[in-house]
C-alpha cells in the first residue's frame, strides 16, 4: 500500500493514503487510490500504471527522421511513430532507446541524448516517457523486433505538421518529440 502526504497540507495539493489493486501484469497494472481533495473530502480514483517507456527520435544530416509505419489494433489506425518501447528492468532508459532503435529499425545511432520526458495523460495514468535524439545513424541490419512493423522510412521533419494534421502522425509521443 502506498501512502504519502499524510503529514502537512500544500495548499491545491491532493494527498494520497492507500491503493488498491484491480488488475495488474508486468505490463500495466490497473487500481484505484484513495485521495485527499484540497476540499478535505476523499474520493477512490481511478489509476493506470505503465512501465517507464522510451523512444528515438534519429536524425539523419539533412535533418530527417527515421520513422516506422504500423497498425495500432486499439485505434484500428496505421500512423507514424518514432521506434521506442518499454525499458527493461535491468536496463537503463537510454540503453532501452538504443536496443529498441536497433530492435524495431535495424539501425544503431552513434550518439543519443534526452530531449524530453513526458506524461501524456496525469490525470489518470503514470507512464512516463522518455524521448531522446540520436545521430550518427547507420544500419547493422534488417529490424528483428516481435512487434510488427510495416515499414521503416526517413521522412524530413519538416513534414511533421502536415503529417499531423492529415492524421497520418497521431501518437502523442512521436508527436511531442518530432516538434520539439
């Protein structure tokens, strides 16, 4: 059972005291926590939990990204997306970027570094992601990811916008890291 803010009051702070587990599996897990409004009263609220994810936004010399086209069944839509995927527990995020770079593209970078990390919806989930950049690309062979793929193409990134806004580039993730 987690429990933090018990002791002291921020003004506007909600505080928790206690969780409770509906679902949970080493890929999400899924409760309520028990909450302290600014207002005193206390609601059971929704969460979900993700592991911590990453993704790689590699940049070529004429400043376009390597980017993978594939079917989200979820959504039931195919849209661009920047390679990137969970961190393994025994790994560090930037290790995570460069394996899944290499795992879902067949590419390795040179160099990477953090761009940004990002929570795309606080309200309701924890799942952190990390975007990072990478240059000095080359390709060491064909992707071997178990997570299919249709295919890996570099597309300037001044197309982004156009992309976005024709619904071809609808993940918040690439999205966020490609316009930054």
């Amino acid at each position: 059972m987690l429990v933090t803010g018990a002791a002291g009051d921020e003004p506007g702070k909600w505080r928790t005291f206690g969780e409770r587990v509906i679902w949970e599996s080493p890929e999400v897990w899924v409760g309520q926590v028990d909450v302290g409004l600014p207002s005193r009263e206390r609601v059971w609220r929704p969460v979900v939990r993700w592991p911590r994810m990453v993704a790689v936004l590699l940049l070529d010399e004429r400043e376009r990204a390597l980017l993978v086209w594939r079917h989200r069944f979820i959504t039931d839509r195919w849209g661009w997306e920047l390679p990137g995927g969970a961190v393994d527990e025994d790994e560090q995020p930037d290790e995570a970027a460069l394996r899944e770079l290499e795992e879902q593209t067949g590419y390795r970078a040179g160099r990477i570094e953090p761009l940004t990390t990002v929570q795309a919806m606080p309200d309701v989930a924890d799942g952190e992601r990390t975007v990072f950049v990478g240059r000095d690309g080359r390709q060491v062979g064909d992707p071997v990811s178990s997570e299919p793929v249709d295919r890996v193409e570099w597309v300037p990134v001044g197309t982004v916008p156009r992309l976005i806004a024709g619904g071809e580039l609808w993940d918040a993730t690439t999205a966020m890291g490609a316009v930054v």
